[in-house]
C-alpha cells in the first residue's frame, strides 16, 4: 500500500521534543524527515512547521521555520511537499510577501494556520481575505488547525471554503472528536473541503467516511507528537475496503496536494 503522510511537523519546541513518539525529527535536519517517512512506509510526507511560536519567543512571523522547510523541501523535492506556516495578523503585505517568496524559492504548495494561537477568526476576511487571495491565485491548499474552541472550529473556518470556493481547505484533525459533527457538517455543505485524520478517534474516522466520504479524508501521522504507527493502525481497524484504504492512505493526498504520483 503506497503511503503519503500529509500531517507533519518538523520537530517541535526543544523543551518537549525529547518527549515526542518521534524525538529524533528536528527542523534543520532534512534526512530525519526521510527515515521517518522509510520507517513507515511513505512514499511522501506533506511538511510543516511547529504550530507554535518556540520558546523562549523568537521567530514572531515563523519565517525561519519556513525557511527550514523550503531547504527540505528542495533537497528532497521528490519525497517532501512543504506548507508554510502563516499568521496573517501580520498584514496583507507582510503576508503576501512572505507567500509570493515561498512560492517562488521553494514551490510551496500550501498554508498552515493556527487562528487560536495568533488570535483572529478564520471567518474575518479583513485578515484572511489578502491570504485566501493567493492561495487561489497559486492554487495553495489551506490547513486549519481544527477542534478547540473557540478560534480553530470547522464551521468557522467553513465560512472561509464558502467565501472561496475554488480554493481546497483541510480541517485537521477532523474536529479533534469534539467538533467531528461540525467537521461532517462543514463537509457536507462545502466540497472544497477536505480533512486529515491524524489524532482523531477510529470510531469519528469511521463516522466521518459514513457521513461524508472516503475520498475527503487523508491520512496524516501528526509526527513528532504522535506515532506513525498508531495512525496508521486506526484505518486498519476499522473496516475499510481495499479501494477506501488507497483513497485515504495517499489517492486523495496526492489530489490535494498535487503530488506527483510517479515520482
Ligand atoms: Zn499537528
């Protein structure tokens, strides 16, 4: 089973990293990001900055961790796709910059945002609007942090997919059980939006499929917190047949994320 992990940080703060399912993946590190996708059978990893600010605070806009994924990326561009992590409390020409030198240096392909941790609604379009402009104008695909109250809520970030329908968005997590049945609901409505499963409960994986569809979720390890092991384990467990197990382990994250299949 061909395999794409499209939830993964690269690294995390020092003060817990020795603590992760994963310690040994560290931003700077571009050949910890391949033995881990070799460890569990991934042909691709969809790649990402830490989610929050690092301690002590440094960074404020994340461009070095960005940086660190762009130099991954192009030294493995056939096994990693990077995602830049955004606050776009920064300013529409702040943001914009940022985006148009990602693009252009390292092909990034998509945005990650953590509204809770930078303080804005997902719904604002006076902070979210000069953001979801590029994405569609780079064909970006955009990923919330989803499941906590009371910034980062799927029906929240819905109303960004309905502002911008020619745009993809991922909720993470699925609503982190808490929230699936708004994430379902989020799905339902808009079919620009798509989910990752990483850290959700087998039994919400498997409601969601029922409610919505096997092609709208994907797989994701959301390493280094958690173990690729596990993750992977929870879609084997919950009888899926062998057409829907492709479509999450890597059919819809190749969709989504434009990889290139062949590669
Ligand atoms: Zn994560």
């Amino acid at each position: 089973m061909m395999v794409i992990d499209a939830h993964m940080h690269y690294g995390t703060d020092r003060t817990v990293a020795a603590h992760t399912c994963v310690p040994y993946l560290v931003s700077g590190e571009p050949e910890s990001v391949i033995r881990l996708l070799d460890e569990q059978g991934a042909s691709h990893g969809v790649l990402f900055p830490h989610d929050r600010r690092k301690t002590p605070p440094w960074d404020a806009d994340y461009h070095e961790a960005n940086a660190a994924v762009g130099e991954a990326t192009r030294r493995y561009p056939d096994r990693i796709t990077g995602v830049a992590r955004i606050d776009p409390t920064f300013g529409a020409q702040h943001t914009c910059e940022l985006i148009d030198r990602y693009v252009g240096e390292w092909n990034c392909r998509g945005l990650k945002l953590v509204a809770g941790y930078d303080f804005y609604r997902p719904k604002d379009m006076t902070v979210m609007g000069p953001l979801l402009d590029q994405a569609e104008q780079y064909d970006l695909t955009v990923l919330f942090h989803s499941g906590d109250a009371p910034r980062d809520l799927p029906y929240l970030q819905a109303q960004a997919a309905k502002a911008y329908p020619q745009v993809r968005f991922v909720l993470a997590h699925i609503g982190m059980h808490a929230y699936v049945w708004e994430a379902i609901l989020a799905c339902q409505e808009y079919p620009n939006i798509f989910v990752d499963m990483a850290q959700a409960y087998p039994f919400d994986i498997m409601t969601f499929i029922r409610n919505v569809s096997a092609d709208r979720v994907q797989y994701g390890s959301d390493v280094p917190y958690q173990s690729p092991r596990v993750e992977q384990e929870k879609l084997r467990v919950i009888g899926l047949s062998e057409e829907e197990l492709e479509k999450v382990f890597w059919r819809n994250a190749a969709r989504i994320w434009g990889v290139d299949r062949t590669a």
